[in-house]
C-alpha cells in the first residue's frame, strides 16, 4: 500500500512537473509573439525628403535678357561679354586656368530660333534632337570637327520672347547649366511641340559611397547624376535622342507617338547599355518612366 502510494505522489510530481513547463512555455510564446505584434504594429516607415543637391550653389541672374540659371561654386568665373557683331553672351569658366578660351558659353541672338539655325553654319543643313531640361525644350545638336567627327561638346537652342538662347559646352558642364536653367519674368513657359508626348522620369544613382550603412542615407552628388545618359531608342535599335540627368537625376524628353526603347549608362557611363523599359508616347500625354542606376560602387 505504501509503495503504491509513493508511486503515485512520483507520478503526481512528474506530472505536475511537465504541466509548469508547459504552462510556462505557453506563457513565453504568448509574451513573445505578443511582443512581436506590437513591435509590429509599431514600426512605422519614416520617409525623409530628397536633399537638394544644388542647394550650396550660387545663382547667376540676367536681368536684362530674363534667365537665370545656378552653377557650383567651384567655377571659377562668370562674365558676360559680346561679340563683334553686338550679340551678347556670357563667358564661363569651370577652372581657373581654363584648357581653351573658356570651357562653357550662352550667347542670346535677337531673332528667332528659325532664323538663327538657317543662318549660323554650326546649324545649319544639321539636325538637333529635341529635348526637355528643367521644363525647357531645347534643340540639341553635337559639335562637330574640322574633319567632320563628333565632338564631347553641345549646343542647345531655344527661343523666348522673340530671342534665341544658346548655350554651348561639355556635355557635363552644360547640363550642369541646364538642370536650373530658367527663364524669370512674364510669358515664362516651354516651347510648345504640337503632336508630341513627354516622355519624363527620374533615376536613382547607387551606389554611390564606399560603404553603405544601414539606415544612412547616400546621396548622390550633382556630378553623379549629371555623368549618367539616357537614350530613346526606336523598336530597330536607332537612337532617337540621349540626354544626361540633371543635377537632381531627372530628365524629360519631348517625342513623336510611337512605342519606344529606353536605356541607360551605367558603370560605364559613355555607354547606352543598361535596357530600363519599353513606353509608349501618345499624343499630348505624358509617360513616367523612374528608375535606378547602379554604378558598381561599392
């Protein structure tokens, strides 16, 4: 009887020990996964704005001719001048002891942009590819050589006001001048392009630091952004038009409907080579097309 009773007080103490495991164990789990639903619930996402990245630069403004455009600060001159014939333009100069007479120009002419393309022999007989900067159409056209060959170095046309701006230099250099190329006063607006669709988007450049840390952002440069291409091509394979990104990592592009290939530069930033998608281009509307770009950074 004693024995039997021992077993029993063993077994009841066995039992009782594997029901407060159980019972704690049940307890753990709901503490825990009652903790991970709050932390949960609590996690939400913190988006930050997109810092300026020309927000340190300075700003040149023509009064007189309406346009105003900023520039980084390590240029080193900009002044304004006029040709012989009278036509105003101004001189740029990137360093200090420029390469040439200067390394970026814009030169206003006081007749139409039909007029000066008909005339001017950098234009005529060529043709430019249309473009949108910083809600500006411009007619751009690559310089050319002595011999014919195509050189790193561009003219962009446009006309406000019964004037033609040109703004000529490096593909960099100029499209550091057009990211925030504007014109100020009244009858402000791009040229209208009747029968086009804007194709228009924005790129994000990484990475673009040595190391990328968890929860830090990184910023592309200005010059990060402005060295990466975008190319239009046609269904064939034909470029149809290329631009740099602004300083922001934005482009825009002025197109007659069809169905079109987009591509980017991307290690290798003088090559269209990355596919970034197929878009379509109706009349009148617009297609957003955002991407990113890896530079192989690391």
């Amino acid at each position: 009887m004693s024995e039997h009773k021992h077993f029993l007080n063993k077994k009841f103490i066995v039992t009782f020990i594997v029901l407060a495991l159980l019972g704690s164990g049940a307890y753990a789990g709901i503490w825990y996964w009652g903790n991970q639903k709050y932390s949960f619930k609590d996690m939400n996402p913190v988006f930050t704005p997109r810092p300026d990245p020309t927000a340190d630069w300075k700003t040149y403004t023509n009064t007189q001719y309406g346009f105003e455009f900023k520039y980084p600060q390590t240029w080193a001159k900009v002044s304004s001048a006029s040709y012989a014939d009278g036509t105003p333009h101004l001189i740029i100069y990137t360093d200090m002891y420029p390469a040439q007479d200067y390394d970026a120009r814009v030169d206003v002419y006081l007749d139409n942009l039909k007029s000066v393309q008909d005339s001017n022999p950098l234009f005529k007989g060529s043709i430019g590819s249309l473009t949108i900067i910083n809600n500006v159409s411009w007619v751009k056209y690559q310089v050319k050589g002595l011999n014919g060959n195509l050189l790193d170095g561009f003219d962009y046309l446009t006309e406000h006001n019964a004037k033609t701006y040109d703004i000529g230099a490096s593909a960099i250099t100029a499209n550091q001048i057009l990211s925030t190329f504007k014109f100020t006063g009244a009858s402000v607006s791009p040229l209208p392009v009747a029968g086009n669709g804007i194709l228009m988007g924005h790129a994000d450049v990484g990475s673009i630091c040595p190391v990328q840390q968890s929860g830090v952002a990184c910023t592309p440069s200005p010059q990060a952004n402005m060295a990466r291409q975008v190319g239009v091509f046609t269904q064939a394979g034909a470029l149809v038009s290329s631009q740099h990104l602004d300083a922001n990592g934005n482009y825009q592009f002025s197109l007659v409907p069809g169905i079109y290939t987009i591509k980017a530069s991307g290690m290798q930033v003088d090559r269209l080579s990355v596919t970034k998608g197929t878009v379509t281009i109706k009349v009148g509307q617009t297609t957003t097309l955002n991407f990113s770009i890896d530079t192989g950074i690391r």
